[in-house]
C-alpha cells in the first residue's frame, strides 16, 4: 500500500513542500539545507509574503501542533491570527491547561 505525500515546512523560508512520508530521514529545503517540519497532509500554505500567518504557523508547529487528516475530515480548528493565539496562549497560562491544548480550543 503506498502512501500519499504530506507537507513539509521550511519556516526561515517561508516555503512548503509535498514529499513522502517516512521517519527514516530528515527532510532538508531545496533553498537552504536546512531541516524542515513535518506540518501533515491537511496543511495548506499561507502566501510567503504573509509574514503574520508565518509566525501564527511557527507558534503552532514549535508546540507540536500538525496539520493531520483524521478518518472524520481534516485537522481541526487551528488560530489564524496573532490575536487569537496571544489570546490562547494567556488563557494556558491564567488555567495552567496545556498550551498546545489551548492553542486547538475552538472558543476560550
């Protein structure tokens, strides 16, 4: 049974890539050599020059959030904005919750 290709992010570049996934190797950008993050199959790209939606993406993916199909449909609600996961992020600490739970959380 083969596998479909999933998403892999270069954050300094702002680049993402579709490759096959296995945990054998790391994956290097074509533009950099540097080590990208597995972001997951549902992930979809924001534009390059949308620096805002880069660091909301840098933010989920630094605290272990992917972008992974489930049996039921896509990944979930994720923050889109600087404002909601500044939002999130002070309810995690003001609730001691997990901040990549808090980050997931559709409403605070």
């Amino acid at each position: 049974m083969s596998h479909g290709k999933t998403s892999y992010v270069c954050l300094p570049c702002r680049a993402s890539y579709k490759q096959f996934h296995g945990p054998d190797r790391e994956r290097r950008c074509p533009r950099c050599a540097r080590v990208m993050i597995h972001a997951g199959s549902a992930f979809a790209p924001p534009r390059r020059r949308d620096k805002d939606a880069w660091r909301v993406l840098s933010v989920l993916l630094h605290a272990g959030i992917g972008f992974h199909k489930s049996c039921c449909g896509g990944p979930g609600w994720r923050p889109t904005t600087l404002r909601e996961v500044k939002a999130r992020t002070a309810y995690a600490r003001r609730t001691g919750e997990p901040v990549a739970r808090a980050l997931q959380r559709y409403v605070v």
